[in-house]
C-alpha cells in the first residue's frame, strides 16, 4: 500500500513525540501547523493559474495608481509646480466673507437700471421703458375707436353665477411658477394704439376696455400715463440682467443678485408684459413706478374703479407671499371684466382666483 507524503511526515512526527516527552507538547502545534502549509501547497498547486491571473491583476493596478502617488513625483518637477502657481497665488486677495441681510437691501426700480447704464437696445416692440403715454393723447389720437357713450361701466352683474373657463385666454395665469407657454408670444394678436409719442402696442382685445377706462378716468379729473404696457422677452431678459448685474456689482453674489432682483421685477418669461395684458398705470404729478403712487388720485381712482373695466390690480399689498411680486400699485392686469369683479370684490389675488374658481 503507498504511503502519501502526509502519513509519513505524521508518522515521523510521533516517532519524535514518542522519543522525547518534552517534544511531545511541541509536536502538536507543529503537525498543525505542518498540516496547515501541507493543504496550502496544494491547494494552489492545483490553482495556480487562477492565483498567477489574480496577482498580475494586483501587481498591475498597484503600479497603476502608485503613477499619482506623491513619492512618484520628482522633487524638481514639484518645486516647478510650486512656483508657478505662487506668483499668481500672491495677487489673490480672498475676498472677506460679509453676511448680507437680503431683506435690508433697497430693491431696485427700472428706471433706477436704465439711468444707471446705457439704453436697452430696442427690440420689435420694447420701448424705452421711460415713456409714458398721456391720456389726453391716447384719446385725441384714438378718437375714431373709442367706445360709444352708452358703454357701460360697472363691473360684471351676473359674476357670482358666471362660468369661468380655465382656457380663457384673459385668464392666463403668469407667475414664477408658471412661466409663459412656448409660442405664446408669436400668437399675441398685438394691437396698436397710436400717440403722440409713436406707437403703443398690447393685446388687441384689451385695448376698447383701455380706451373707455382712460377716457373714464379723465371724465372724473384724473389724468393717467400709460408706461411699458408690452414688452417682449428680449426687453425683459435685457432689463433682468442688467438689474443683476447692477446688484453683483455691490458686492452680492450671483445667487444673491438674482435673488433680489426677482423680488423687484419678474423673471423673463414670467412677466405679464410679454402677454400684452398689462399696463404699468401712472399720473402726472407722481411719474415712479413707486408705492407712493398708492396715495395719488390716479392711484386711488384705478384701485376702485379699474374693474369695472377688466382690469385688476395684480400686486396688492400684503399678499407678497402669494404673488411673490412686491405691493405694485401701478401694474394693473386684464383679466376681463367678470373675473376683475369677482376678484376685487372678494379682495383676492390671481393665484388664489385660479386656486378657487377655476
Ligand atoms: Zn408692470
């Protein structure tokens, strides 16, 4: 019978143990241990192909990632490194980090922009955002379309009962959440109204409302200026930017500079101005688009009666964290006369119009 290599080192182990008692509580752990390498061996020779792929793979990504390894750089190539970056690292100032309390910063009006840098190159139908249109003009020069005198002005009777459609294109809702639909724009059916001035344009069929309400107005002694009714995206993107710019310049990051200047005008693409439905509305003696405008006559006489006509004031005080837009006492909004009714009686904003009503 073969004796296997593993019986006769046994063997010869307890030989030994047998001789010398002594060697007899070191032979155990030995023959462990001998044990132990015995089925290493052999078990890798009967791997070893797989164990040779497996070291190779080792050696190679060792010697791979030890290419970054800092002891693989050579001093000089460092010291080059080093060097060149210092001279330009010696010009840099780290700018001291200043805590800006957002809400202390005096927000920004257009006209504030426009005086401040040089003029908004004209687009198609952007107007300088300065020029106001009288209201004696608009009705001199607008004669022949004017409402007949019979038009009647007194809000919609029926509006409690009155079926809103969400689809109605008077009622299209333009916030930060909800930009301006793709191709919006091209199908604004823009109208004209001439002045003195050059010509006016918004929503073609806002403008019969417009005329009676300004003729309105001036029949009760108050004089309104009529300033950026349309503005398309190229004037609003232009007009947003620059206000950015102008707050990055003081000192505020990008983030923070379009922070603030989309509290003080609306983002492109979310300004009712490129709907042709809104009219920025001021008078004579108060010309800013400021919150003083509140306390003019003109002021007063469109925040009651401006419904009347379809039109609401789309801003109001106290309801910034509806609108997300400041108190705008001079931006007034089309939305027909039913829902301005409905809207100014109860005191409510769009947002929570379309929220309740539609
Ligand atoms: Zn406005």
């Amino acid at each position: 019978m073969e004796v296997t290599l593993e019986e006769r080192f046994r063997k010869k182990m307890l030989k030994i143990g047998k001789r010398n008692r002594f060697l007899r509580f070191c032979i155990i752990p030995v023959l462990a241990l001998g044990m132990f390498f015995f089925h290493a061996i052999k078990y890798f020779r009967g791997n070893g192909k797989r164990f040779i792929v497996l070291a190779t793979t080792f050696c190679f990504f060792v010697v791979y990632s030890s290419f970054s390894f800092p002891m693989f750089i050579s001093e000089a190539q460092t010291e080059d490194k080093w060097n060149t970056i210092s001279d330009e690292a010696q010009d840099i100032v780290l700018a001291e980090e200043v805590e800006i309390n957002l809400e202390e910063v005096e927000l920004l009006d257009d006209e504030d922009v426009l005086l401040a840098g040089e003029v908004i190159p004209e687009t198609e139908h952007g107007m300088d955002i300065g020029e106001r249109y009288n209201a004696s003009d608009i009705l001199d020069y607008n004669q022949d379309r004017l409402p007949t005198d019979s038009y009647t002005a007194a809000g919609a009777t029926d509006y409690e009962n009155y079926e809103f459609d969400p689809d109605d294109w008077r009622l299209i809702l333009i916030n930060k959440q909800n930009s301006i639909p793709e191709g919006y724009e091209e199908k604004v059916p823009l109208g004209n109204i001439n002045t003195l001035k050059g010509v006016m344009h918004c929503d073609e069929r806002i403008i019969d409302d417009l005329l009676a309400m300004i003729r309105a107005a001036k029949d009760d002694g108050v004089s309104l200026l009529i300033t950026s009714p349309y503005r398309d995206l190229e004037y609003q993107k232009n007009l947003f930017n620059r206000k950015v710019t102008y707050y990055m310049n003081t000192g505020l990051s990008y983030m923070e500079a379009y922070q603030i200047a989309s509290r003080a005008v609306t983002v492109p693409n979310a300004s009712e101005h490129q709907l042709g439905l809104a009219l920025d509305i001021v008078t004579d003696t108060f010309t800013d688009l400021k919150e003083g405008f509140a306390d003019t006559d003109a002021g007063k006489w469109l925040a009651a009666n401006s419904y009347c006509y379809g039109f609401i004031l789309r801003y109001p005080k106290d309801k910034e964290d509806i609108t997300c837009i400041e108190y705008e006492p001079w931006h007034f909004r089309y939305v027909g006369v039913e829902a301005a009714t409905l809207i100014t009686e109860k005191g409510i904003t769009l947002e929570e119009f379309w929220e309740e009503y539609l």
